[in-house]
C-alpha cells in the first residue's frame, strides 16, 4: 500500500504543491515548523535515505536541487534542509522526504 505522500503524488489527497517535474515534487507541510516548510520528495517510493541506493542517487541529488529551488523561489537565501531517516530520527511518512525549512530562527543542533 502506497505512503499518504503516494496518494499526494497520485492527486487522491490535496496538496498545495510549489514544484513538479517528471520526478520530484514540492508542496507545504502541512504542520508547518517554520514560515517555509515544504517537503519535497522523489516520486519514486524509496523509503527513506537509509533505505537508499546507489541507484537512487542522481534522483536524491535532483531533490536536493529542487530543495536549492524551493527557498530561491521563495526568496530564502538562508534556509535548512532535513531527513528524518527511521522511526528514531523521527521518521512518520516512510517515502524519503526532504523538509526545506526557512523565515524563522534556525537553532543548531536540533533536539
Ligand atoms: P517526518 O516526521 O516523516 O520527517 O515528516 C513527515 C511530515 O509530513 C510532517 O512534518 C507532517 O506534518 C507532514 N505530513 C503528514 N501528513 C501530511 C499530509 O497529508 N499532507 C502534507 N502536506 N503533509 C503531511
């Protein structure tokens, strides 16, 4: 059975989605941490970045650009980008998902 993120991807839930291409997608959180919270994710199902392969890795760097795109869109020069990799990193949605966060002070580390 496919993620809450596959039924964004498949358009069965709504979404305020920002970017798409062929293989990425970008769209608010919607529990927003920050001003800019936007959770960006490669439509292939991989599970998280722990779960990754090698063969996953132009896709996850593509992400990372989309990332880079996000906070330049919305004007962010300053900005933050997380994975949660596994239930105890805080993973809740097992379909890898970059948070780009921005607008807000940035603590560093987080808790
Ligand atoms: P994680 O805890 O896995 O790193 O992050 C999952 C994120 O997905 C959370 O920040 C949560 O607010 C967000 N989220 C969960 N369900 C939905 C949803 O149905 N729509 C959107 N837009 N975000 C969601």
């Amino acid at each position: 059975m496919g993620s809450i993120f596959q039924k964004i991807i498949d358009r069965e839930i709504p979404a305020t989605i920002v970017y798409e291409d062929d293989e990425a997608l970008a769209f608010k959180d919607i529990n927003a941490a920050a001003p800019l919270h936007v959770l960006v994710i490669p439509k292939r199902p991989i599970v998280s970045l722990g779960a990754m392969s090698a063969d996953d890795a132009q896709l996850v760097g593509h992400c990372l650009f989309v990332c880079k795109q996000v906070a330049d869109a919305a004007g962010f020069s300053d900005f933050r980008v997380v994975t949660n990799s596994g239930e105890g990193a805080g993973q809740s949605v097992f379909h890898l998902h970059f948070h780009v966060l921005a607008g807000r002070p940035l603590k560093w580390p987080p808790g």
